[in-house]
C-alpha cells in the first residue's frame, strides 16, 4: 500500500512530478478510488499542502499535426489524438503496402471512399471485405475444404485470388472493356483501368469523380454476382454459420 504514495505524501496519481503516462495515472485513481475511506486515512494521514509546487503550466499541447495553443484545441483534436495512439492499421493494410509498395496509398482516402460514394450498404460491405482481405476467392474455400480446386471461376486458367478476380482474370477484362465502352458512350471517359484503380478505387480527379466511383463499387459486385451466383449464396451460408457459432 505504500508504494501508492509519493514522498509529497500525495497518491501517485496527485502528484503531477511522478513520471507516469495518462494510463497509468487513470489506473492508479481507480485503485485508489476502489478503497475504503478510513483505509485512505490510515495510508495517508495528512498532506503538506504548503510543500506541494504548483504544477508546470505550458501554454501548448501537442496534437496529430504538431503543437497548438491550448486556448484554441477542441475536444475533437483531443480525442483524435488519442485515438490515433490506440489504433492498430489492419494486417491486410501492410501487406497491400508491401505488395504495391512502388505506388503512393493514402489509406485514408482508400477507407473513407465507400462512405463517400455511395449509400448502399452492400456496396461498402464488399468493398470493405477486398480491403481487408476477407472476400470469399475459390482459393480460400479450397483452403477450407470447400471446393476441388483453387482455380478461377470464370477462366480456370490460375488461382482464384481476389486480384486475379478482379483484373487479371480474361473474362473479368472483358467485362472492365465493356464497362470502360459504356462510359465512353455517355461521355464519360476513363483511358483506362489497371489492378491498383480496381482495387482500390480509381483517385484521378475528373469531373464524374464520384459517379466513376459509385460504377466502379457497383461493377465489381454485380460482375461477380452475374457470373458466380453460387458462390454468393455459399458465401452467405459461411457467413450465417460463422455468426451462429
């Protein structure tokens, strides 16, 4: 018990002199909170107030993007901030680093796309499961056991990967020209679409820059959905199983 008061005579968490973090003074209150009061009385008779210093004063704080006034920050850079220390960048985003790693991504336009884009639910849901990782490809059901074999759907030339379904495939190519053919005919024009545009999302600013991308979210799926209506609704299966479990 006392090893909770510093030589102040103060509680870890008072004494504003103990090298601590945020975390564990907040810690340390609860512990201390969670005590009985006569218990408090007993660890900590008296308090020499007059010894204490007054706390350090600086008229700055640090945010994301640097130090700012502590008159002008707002409770939402505060919380950003701290926010930003507790999220960890999903492991599927490394590996998309690594893999492209000669292309600029800028995550955060990636991630916030769908939401801007489109208002459909299942638009963003899938777009969010090719960024994570997690579609459903023939290469991940035969790892499963699922299926024969890995191989693609539509061509059965290579491995069903997310990629090779989305861009590399001949049939998915096909259907990317002809998409590209019917733009063009309601002028609206794209040169061209490679991995990284299907993948990600095409980011050339345009005049039609969010109707190019609300057709891009909806190619992909519907594409899928035509060819592969099998695999949709072992997919949901999976999905309901994996809930009831």
């Amino acid at each position: 018990m006392g090893d909770l008061i510093t030589d102040n005579n103060l509680f870890l968490h008072e004494d504003p002199y103990v090298p601590i973090s945020p975390e564990q003074r907040f810690f340390i209150m609860g512990v201390v909170h969670s005590l009985p009061s006569d218990w408090k009385t007993i660890i900590r008779p008296f308090v020499f107030i007059n010894e204490i210093k007054p706390i350090p004063c600086t008229p700055y704080i640090k945010v994301n993007y640097g130090s700012v006034l502590i008159s002008g920050v707002t409770s939402k850079q505060i919380y950003d901030s701290v926010l930003r220390k507790k999220q960890t960048p999903p492991t599927a985003q490394q590996k998309k680093t690594d893999k492209y790693s000669e292309t600029s991504i800028n995550w955060e336009k990636i991630y916030s796309l769908p939401f801007r884009t489109t208002l459909d639910s299942k638009l963003r849901e899938f777009q969010y499961k090719i960024l994570n990782n997690i579609a459903f490809t023939n290469d991940k059901l035969f790892r499963f056991g699922l299926l024969q074999s890995p191989n693609c759907t539509l061509c059965n030339e290579e491995r069903e990967s997310i990629e090779h379904l989305l861009s590399r495939c001949k049939v998915s190519s096909e259907f990317w020209k002809d998409v590209l053919s019917w733009l063009k005919d309601n002028n609206i024009i794209i040169e061209s679409l490679n991995e990284i545009g299907l993948f990600f999302g095409n980011f050339e600013k345009t005049e039609d820059f969010f109707i190019i991308k609300h057709i891009l979210l909806l190619g992909k799926i519907l594409h899928l959905c035509k060819e592969m209506p099998w695999k949709f609704t072992l997919i949901e299966r999976i999905c309901q199983d994996k809930t009831c479990l």
